[in-house]
C-alpha cells in the first residue's frame, strides 16, 4: 500500500504547484468542520505557499523518480515523529489533469476537505504519479489517483512485513483508489463529492485462515470515505405514502375498536339470543368468544405497531435536531420493551437510564398493557355466562282450569288407554297410579331425611319451622321444594293448653307449579339451559298463589268418638269381624245415616269447636263404619257439602286419632323458580316472609288479596281419588296396610313434637302433597276462579275448565343467565386499566398523526434502517470494545444524532456530546484507530469469531 507512495515521481511536481488533500479516515469519527483546522500554537500541518494557483499547463513527460525534499518531508511529518523515523513519508503532487478555476472555488473545496488532525483526522495524500522503474502505473490510471492513510503505516509497523509486503511490486487488488474518469481528465473528483459511478465490486474472496490478508482487508474497508453512500431517498414520508396510510389505518383501527372495547366492558351489554345455541341466525358461545379474541389480539398488534412506530418518529426527530440532546441506545431500546417484553428481563442495562423518561414511562406503560391485553378483553369482554340484575316483570301462563278440578286432572294425565277402550275407567286409573307413584316417592324422601336424623339421635329440633319438610318431582327434571306456614297452631304445646288434649295441627304449602309452565313457554322469550349450551341459569320469583293442605290430628277417647262411629248408634245394624269382639256395620250402613238437611248438623262431639262442626260453622262432621284395630285407618270422603276428608287411625296408644285434611290456595306466600343446565330446576315456596315483595299479597297487584282463604270443595273429590289409589280405607277390612301400619307409628302420645321422628300430620301432609301438584297444573295463579264466563256451559264437565285456556299474566322478578360482556368476578376490575390506557395511547398517536406532523420521517429505530446508517457512519471511540458482546451500561447512554453531509449526500450518526457516564478507558485517543490492533497480534477473541463465522444456521 506504501509502494505507490514510495515511488512516485516527486522530481515533477514543482514546488509551487503543489497542494494538500487530507481525507478524514472512516475509522475515525469526523470533526466538525466549523472548528479551527490551522492552530495558533500547535499546528499539526503549515503549508509552504498559501498562494498557490492552480496549474494551467499539460502535466509533463514521466521522469525517472527522485526522492522528496527533505523540506517537503518535515512540512507534512506529524508531531511526535522525529526526523530519523523510517517509516515511509507522504510525497505530494499536483493534478495534472484539471483546468483553471477561481481560487475562491478551490478554497472552498479545500476547506471542505481539510480535517484537522487533531481531531483524528489521518493524513491522506492523492497521487497520480508513476511506478518503479519509470512505467505507468496503469492500476492508477484505470482507477484513478491513489489514497494512502497512518492507519495503514500503523498496521505495517504492528506486524511482520511477511504479511504485508507479499505484493510489493504491485498495488493490492482491493487497493482503494479515487481516480478520474479515463474518458476525462479535466476534473479532479474530491473526496466528498458525490460518486455517480459504482464502485467496482470485490471479486476475491478472503480466507479467514489468512490473517495478513484479514487485516490488510480490515485496514482498507476503514480507509474508504462512504462515496458510494448518496441516499437515494429523502428522509421525509409524506401523506400519500402507502407507510403513513397503513400507519393511519391501523391507528384508526386501534383506537376505535379499543375504545370500543372500553366502552364494553364499562356497560357491559347483554346478548340475549344474539349469542346462545339457538336454532336460527345466532352465534354460538364458542365462536362469540373466538371472534372476541380475535379482534383484541388485531387491537394488541395494531396498538404495538402504531406505539412503536410513533416511538420511532419521535426519537428519529429527535436525533435529526441539532440543538436537541440526542437519542442514547437506552432509548433505542425502548422499542424492544414494546416488541418483546422479555427483553426488559434480558437487556436491562438501559431501563434504569430509559425507564425514568417520560417517553421511557410510556413505553413500560404500553408493553404492560400489550402483554395484559388479550387476557384483559377475555376478563372483561368476551361473552361469558352471567347473571343480571333482578328485573321486574310480567310473565303469562296458560289457564285451562280452576284448582283441584278434578275433571281436568284426569284429563291431563298421560296415558294411550284413552276412552274407546275403558270409557269408564281410564283416566281414573292413570290417575291412581299417578297419585300412588308419586305419593309414595314424596314420603320416602321424606323418611329418608328422617332417618338420618334418627340415627344421629342429636337433634333438639321441635318446633315445626326447623323439621324437614316435603319434596316432589315435577317431571323428573324439576323438585319442588314446600313449606310449613301458619306454624302459630302447629305447636302441640299450645294447642294442648287450650283444649286439654294433643292436637297435631300442620299447614304444608307447596310452589305453584304452573311457574314451570310458564318459564318454558316461548311466548315469554325466556333463554333455557338448552339455548346456552346446556349450562345456563335463571331465577324466578312469582307472585302467584300456593297451594297447600292442611292436616290436623286429634287424640280421642272411643268414648268421645262413639257419635261418630255407626256401631255406636242406638239401633245399629253390625256384624261381626274376624278380630274377636269387633263389630262392623253392615253393607248399607250408610243408609241409616240421616239426610242432609237445614237443620241436621248429626250428632254433636266435644271436638266439634276443635273440628268446626255444627250449625256455628255449617259444617257437618263424619261419620265411620267401625272401630280400627290397632295399626289401621279408615277414611271418609262423603260428607255432604263438606270439603274436608277425614281418617280415623289406631296407633299404639289407648286413643284413637281422627284426622282432617283440607286444601286450599294461599295469598301469603311465593314461588321461586330457579334452573340451572348443571345442577337442575328448583321450585320452593317462600311463605309468610314480612319482606317479601314478591308473594301475591305484596306483589300481584290485585284485588282479591284481603280475602280470606276458603277450603276448596273440589279437592275433596280429587282427594278421594288419592286415597283409592293408596287404599288408605284398608282398616275396614282389617287389612293391616303398611302405609297405615307407617302412619299409626307416628301419633304423637304427648303434647310434644318429636325431634327424632316425624309425626303423623306431617308425614300425611307429604303423602297428600302430590294432590296439590296435579290439582295446580294449569290452574289460575290467582285467588279465585273468574273465567266463569268463558267455560263451555254445554259440557257438563267443563265448569271451571277453559279450552284452548287463556293466558293469565302475573308479576313476577326475575334474574336470568346470558351471554355478557362482562367481567364474572370483582378482582377482575384491576384489568379496566389495561384498557384504558390503551385507548388512551391509542388516541394519542391517532391526535400526533394527523394533527401535529405534516408526514413522517424515516425510522432509524427499525432495525434494518438503523444497520444501514451504523455501517455508513464512522466508528466512535465512545462504543470502544463494544463490538464483541455489546455495549454496557454506560455505553447505553452516549447520546447520538444523525447528520448529513451536503456534499455527499449521506447520512451517518455522529456523537451528539460528551456524556457524564463516559467509562475512563474510552478516552483514549481516536485519531489513528489504534484500537482495532490487538496487542497480542492474532486477536483476543479471534477463536470465537471463527467458531462462529464458520457455524451453521439452521434458520
């Protein structure tokens, strides 16, 4: 490389016409050229003729060398080298090829040039003279005038001249050169000027093995001023650039949709059967959660890629302006926050540095939320099952009958023995076995729950509120659920205070199952656990009537019953029974037992004011065939205009005990309906509650809620039904029935209940309680009957029916389960910030868009368009050392901005000044780029660089 210079023919070049270039070296950082080249005290270059002109004449014939002045030497010798220093001198020479031009232009053009070296500028001599032996030097012709640097003299006194000097008799083939156009002369190209021919492409390949080769090849990559680097493109992007209409679109995107997103989860709208697995146009849950959290990770991706590129414009405008303090590579960073949120775990050497910005604050602001997002818009946006609040409102239930009719219950009963098979018998014996299945299900889960208490034999429970009460299943899907009301006269204490004897007196009260019917029916647009993939809930409460039934047991004498028994009266006709001194009446006994009449009340008891019997009440009481023998019951159902059925049972004790059994509808209570696709349907009757807003009394708006209840006669018709079913009249014939046998158990012998059993009225109330179900079914939901005037007068069966019904509305209040954008549970809340703040920045970037910046600039933040400035720029000792493993964190803070040279068109960054971070070992001096020789000679880290230049990628 220093053959050339050696060589060249400094005998032709006269004194006077001789002018220096020096040519910044890429290896240094380039000076500001508004400081002071030519020093007052310590100058490192004098000239010898300030006043040269430029040559006007053809450059004369090549002459053999001679060797430069030893003036000329010690005018270009850098300080520090002393006169017998043997390392080859700088010749310097005249263009002979340009023309004449003013001296003000060519100042100018030196001025431009000129670096002072004290500033790290290297000494770069052009040449154009010949080679050895007085030829040509046709290398320099076709490339042009020769550029030689110290860095290259350094290199060849750092290593043995065996690597260096392979080639000395000629110029390396990668030797760069700036040289002029063959086909014209008449210019010369200075070094900053812009290139518009390409460079000529390295075709040799270096071996990495080759070490001499490596660092010659090293030496002149850092020698080459970035000519070939004219920018192509202007920096700024303007509107109608597809970048900044992408960029506006997908902010415009982002904000609208996160601020929708926002607005969603604050109202938390609810979808009905826009979203449930409905047949029709719906949208199953599924796909509703799929396509919510498809849109918010689109949200998640615009909101980065709108952050991130208005972090870029923002630190690119910073770096561009001069008198602002630069853009530190802690900065630069910020954008990987964004990107890839692990790197704040990784590369955390310039969050403390970055992180306590404003836009450092930002930037951790926007990748919490970008990290939280898509998990926040699943918390608090996507459709997900949920209860809304109680709502007020009307349902309508279809009426077809009055309650306990007994015409339409066999009607309704399901069977395909219809009446042209047994006209007769039909529906009375579906009934039957209706009646029996379900009566006896009812009392064996309620002996159930008894027995569990009476095996613990713990339970002080003896009051009636606290005691198990009665359960059935309506359409094996749905338990209802009753309760014990008016329990003021169920306590035996009391009533055996008053009338000197033990009365078990029990009022059980079961929901109204017509709710059921009227939650399923579409006309009243109630989502089911089917319509939301089976797993659906809601909540009833109806302000309608209960139905319920009461029982009262009275202990009596068979002294005090003998009114009441036919083999008692004067003049009855008995026979005898297969018990030994029982006597039974005969077959028409019921003949002799006098008509109904205004003033026959029968015989008078000393229960009558217990039982509400005589001409006081208007009723008339009972009458029974016989005595029961122990452990039986008989019944009686055919009073005359009564609306009561009455059991006279025999249990272990000395009395007997005659039971009454009514029915009616009651105003105090309501009936709550709760379903769910997972656990199943609940009805329950909640009664006299003075909170309650809900029972008819307080919530059904209608008239007939002061009336006092009144017994139903009809009842005692369906009752009759129900106790043929079960045969509970078995004690006439002496059959010693279980379920008499189970009963008679339970008569209470003291004025006290059983905390361990249940007793004989509560456990015939759940027997008889199947009554009240079927007796309820399609009946009115209010206290009296008042469709009188749409019955079918021509059917003899049809009072109190309506065909096709009507629909009845009543109130009722209600929470139902649908498909919300909503979150499930209140911790959930801490995610409404994550959206928030994405709006927020959304908004932003969208207002910085389009209202503050006339376009865009390029981003130097991207990767690629920061690698693309970085290898055209000239190294800085202010990253020394950082080339293997990256800077550290002081290096994270030097401040860098991007400057431009006018006169080669080129971008590159520069130090923006000096930081207060600055390690000690970066102030060594740049000038000659010393830095990059190893002291060892082969390089500290040259097996590592191997190993990996020689690896494979497998991506």
């Amino acid at each position: 490389m220093e053959k050339g210079s050696r060589q060249s023919d400094a005998s032709s070049l006269g004194e006077d016409d001789t002018t220096p270039y020096y040519l910044p070296s890429t290896f240094s950082p380039w000076c500001d050229r508004r400081k002071n080249f030519f020093g007052n005290n310590e100058s490192n270059v004098t000239r010898s003729d300030p006043h040269v002109s430029p040559p006007v004449s053809p450059p004369s014939p090549p002459s053999p060398p001679s060797p430069p002045s030893p003036e000329m030497v010690q005018e270009h010798r850098h300080p520090g080298v002393n006169e017998h220093d043997t390392r080859p001198s700088f010749s310097r020479r005249t263009s002979h090829s340009k023309l004449s031009m003013a001296a003000r232009t060519r100042q100018a053009d030196e001025e431009l040039m000129l670096r002072p070296l004290d500033c790290g500028v290297t000494e770069v001599v052009i040449s154009a003279g010949e080679s050895a032996g007085g030829q040509t030097n046709d290398y320099a012709h076709r490339r042009g005038v020769l550029r030689r640097t110290k860095f290259k003299e350094l290199l060849s006194r750092s290593l043995s001249s065996s690597m260096l000097n392979k080639n000395k008799s000629s110029p390396p083939k990668n030797y760069d050169t700036i040289g002029d156009d063959t086909m014209d002369r008449d210019t010369e190209n200075f070094p900053l000027s812009p290139v518009d021919t390409a460079r000529q492409a390295t075709d040799h390949i270096y071996d990495i093995e080759d070490d001499g080769d490596t660092l010659e090849h090293l030496a002149e990559k850092y020698e080459r001023p970035p000519l070939e680097c004219a920018s192509r493109r202007d920096v700024y992007i303007r509107h109608r650039s597809w970048t900044y209409i992408i960029l506006i679109i997908l902010s415009i995107y982002s904000t609208l949709l996160s601020g929708l997103w926002l607005v969603v989860s604050i109202y938390q709208p609810r979808y009905g059967r826009g979203i449930s697995s409905s047949e029709g146009w719906k949208m199953a849950p599924s796909t509703a959660t799929l396509l919510c959290t498809l849109i918010a990770k689109t949200i998640e991706l615009s909101f980065v890629t709108v952050f991130v590129a208005l972090l870029g414009q923002i630190l690119t405008r910073r770096a561009f302006v001069r008198k602002a303090k630069g853009v530190t590579l802690a900065e630069m960073t910020m954008r990987n926050w964004v990107i890839q949120p692990g790197s704040l775990l990784t590369y955390w050497g310039g969050i403390p540095y970055a992180a306590v910005t404003l836009l450092g604050i930002l930037a951790l602001l926007a990748t919490i939320c970008s990290m939280f997002y898509t998990t926040a818009s699943d918390a608090m946006v996507s459709p997900k099952l949920k209860f809304g609040n109680w709502e007020s409102r009307e349902l309508e239930g279809l009426v077809k009958a009055s309650y306990a009719n007994p015409f339409y219950i066999q009607k309704a009963c399901t069977t395909p023995i219809d009446e042209t098979m047994d006209p007769d018998n039909s529906a009375p014996s579906c009934l039957d076995v209706q009646y029996s299945g379900q009566s006896y299900h009812n009392l064996l889960t309620f002996m159930n729950e008894w027995q569990a208490i009476h095996q613990n034999g713990t339970s002080t429970i003896d009051y009636l509120g606290g005691r198990p009460n009665g359960k059935h299943n309506l359409f094996d899907n749905t338990t209802l659920v009753s309760s014990w009301i008016e329990q003021e006269f169920g306590e035996p204490q009391s009533a055996f205070a008053k009338h000197g004897r033990v009365i078990n007196n029990v009022t059980l009260a079961m929901p109204h199952p017509g709710v059921y019917a009227a939650a399923t029916d579409a006309r009243n647009d109630i989502l089911q656990p089917d319509d939301l993939a089976g797993v659906g809930e809601y909540s009833i409460r109806a302000s309608v009537v209960s139905p319920v039934v009461n029982v009262m047991c009275v202990n009596m004498a068979s002294d005090e019953l003998a009114p009441l028994v036919y083999t008692r009266w004067p003049n009855a006709r008995t026979t005898l029974t297969e018990i030994p001194g029982q006597r039974t009446g005969v077959d028409d006994w019921f003949v002799d037992v006098p008509v109904v009449a205004e003033d026959e009340w029968l015989n008078r008891t000393v229960v009558d004011d217990i039982f509400r019997w005589g001409p006081e009440y208007q009723r008339r009481p009972p009458v029974f065939q016989l005595y029961p023998i122990d452990f039986n019951m008989i019944t009686n159902t055919t009073v005359v205009l009564s609306d009561s059925m009455y059991i006279l049972a025999k249990g272990s004790i000395d009395d007997f005990t005659l039971c009454e059994l009514r029915s009616w509808v009651t105003p105090k209570c309501s009936t709550g309906f709760n379903v769910s696709g997972i656990s199943g349907a609940y009805m329950r009757a909640h009664c006299e509650d003075p909170s309650d807003t809900d029972s008819y009394t307080a919530g059904s708006g209608n008239n007939d809620t002061s009336n006092p209840p009144w017994p139903v006669s009809d009842w005692r018709n369906v009752a009759e039904q129900w106790r043929l079913s079960m045969d509970l009249n078995g004690g006439t014939q002496n059959n010693n029935a279980s379920n008499a046998r189970i009963m008679t158990n339970l008569i209470l012998g003291e004025p006290l209940l059983n905390p361990l059993l249940p007793s004989v009225s509560e456990a015939l109330a759940v027997l008889a309680s199947s009554t009240l179900i079927s007796g309820s079914l399609g009946s009115t939901y209010r206290m009296e009957w008042t469709y009188k005037a749409f019955e079918n007068a021509s059917d003899p069966e049809g009072a109190g029916q309506l065909n096709p019904g009507i629909y009845e509305p009543f109130h009722v209040s209600m929470r139902t389960q649908q498909y919300t954008s909503s979150h499930i549970y209140s911790w959930h809340g801490i995610f409404y910030p994550i959206l928030g703040v994405v709006f927020l920045i959304n908004l932003a970037c969208l207002v910085y868009l389009v209202f503050f910046r006339a376009g865009l600039v390029t981003d130097y933040t991207e990767p690629q368009n920061l690698f693309a400035v970085a290898v055209n720029s000239p190294p800085s000792r202010a990253l020394a050392g950082s080339c293997g493993h990256g800077p550290n964190s002081n290096e994270m803070v030097v401040p860098w901005r991007v400057s431009y040279s006018a006169a080669a068109n080129h971008y590159f960054f520069e130090q923006a000044g000096e930081s207060k971070k600055r390690r000690p070992d970066t102030m060594q001096s740049e000038a000659s780029g010393s830095d990059l020789l190893s002291p060892h000679g082969q390089g500290q880290y040259r097996d590592s660089y191997k190993r990996l230049s020689v690896s494979r990628t497998w991506l």
